[in-house]
C-alpha cells in the first residue's frame, strides 16, 4: 500500500504563496543546504504525484520543462486540461482517488503544492506524513498552509530540526 506524503514550505506566518501566488519568497532560498532532506533526495522516492488544478496550473505556466518524467501524475480537477504540459491523468472524485492510490504499491505518493487539498486528504484521514519547511519570512497574506475548514487532529511530532538560513523542517505522522 502506498504512503501519502506531504512536503511543502510555508512562511513563517503561515502561507505557502503570496496574495497575487507568487513564490519568489521561497525561490531566494533555493541554494538552501537541506542535506539528507533535499528535494532531489526526496523525489528519488517519490513514484506519484497528486496535486490540484491551481498547482498545475503554477507548474504549466512556468517556462521549464515538466519535472515529473519519472513518476505517475494526477491533477485533481473539474475541469478538462486541454494541452496538458506532460503525461498526466485527470481525476474529479477525491474519494476515488484516494482508494486508487492506496492500491498502488510501486512507491510513495507525493501531495504536491497547495494547502487545499492537502487538507481534503487530512479531512479523509488520507495523508500519512507530511514535511513542512518554516521559512524564515512573513508575508502577510495568501493561500493558507492549511485552509481554516473546521477539520481538527492531533499528528505525531516525528522531529524538528533547523536547517540552514533559519529554516526549521517539521515532520509529523498522522
């Protein structure tokens, strides 16, 4: 059975993108040294990829080529994505996907970007761990790292570690 994982940064106030969703807050710290908690040791495991339509809609618009090559890639949408930048399949049922994903046992299930439907998978107790990296800046305003819904737990501190330039990792269990 799959593993579904969180691993995401969030301001020190809370949010994951600025007002107008911009993440040049985030990209100033790209030479950040994580060590055994980088990105691309991270991804290595990584054999899915869910995220929604707002975040494909980030990754699309962005001049790079399609990081996702190696793994299976979800977006969770309403609706149709009519030049999708790489192979990826659509899914509108949250509830289905998450049965989906759990049959899966090739590797991890990554939940990239935002906070919303991270906490669609909380709300169905259908996020197992999650990584978040508390970057040392404020911004005021934005999407949220987790939407204020009414949905409550209590996760597992695994660890807490500061890492390079001030930032923190936060990993939890659920």
């Amino acid at each position: 059975m799959a593993r579904i994982l969180g691993y995401i940064a969030t301001s020190l106030d809370g949010y994951i993108a600025t007002a107008d969703d911009n993440l040049d807050w985030l990209f100033k710290y790209d030479s950040m040294d994580l060590g055994e908690h980088d990105y691309r040791t991270f991804i290595k495991r990584i054999r899915t990829i869910v995220m929604g339509r707002c975040t494909y809609d980030f990754i699309a618009n962005e001049p790079s080529p399609w990081a996702y090559g190696e793994q299976r890639v979800f977006v969770v949408t309403s609706r149709p994505i009519d030049e999708p930048k790489g192979p990826l399949e659509v899914r509108g049922d949250v509830d289905a996907l998450i049965a989906e994903l759990r049959a899966l046992d090739d590797g991890d299930v990554w939940m990239v970007g935002g906070g919303q439907l991270q906490m669609a998978f909380l709300e169905r107790n259908a996020l197992d761990e999650i990584e978040i990296y508390v970057i040392p800046e404020m911004l005021g305003g934005g999407p949220r790292l987790f939407p204020a819904t009414g949905f409550s737990a209590s996760p597992t501190l695994i660890s807490a570690q500061t890492l390079d330039q001030g930032c923190v990792r936060l990993y939890y269990r659920f």
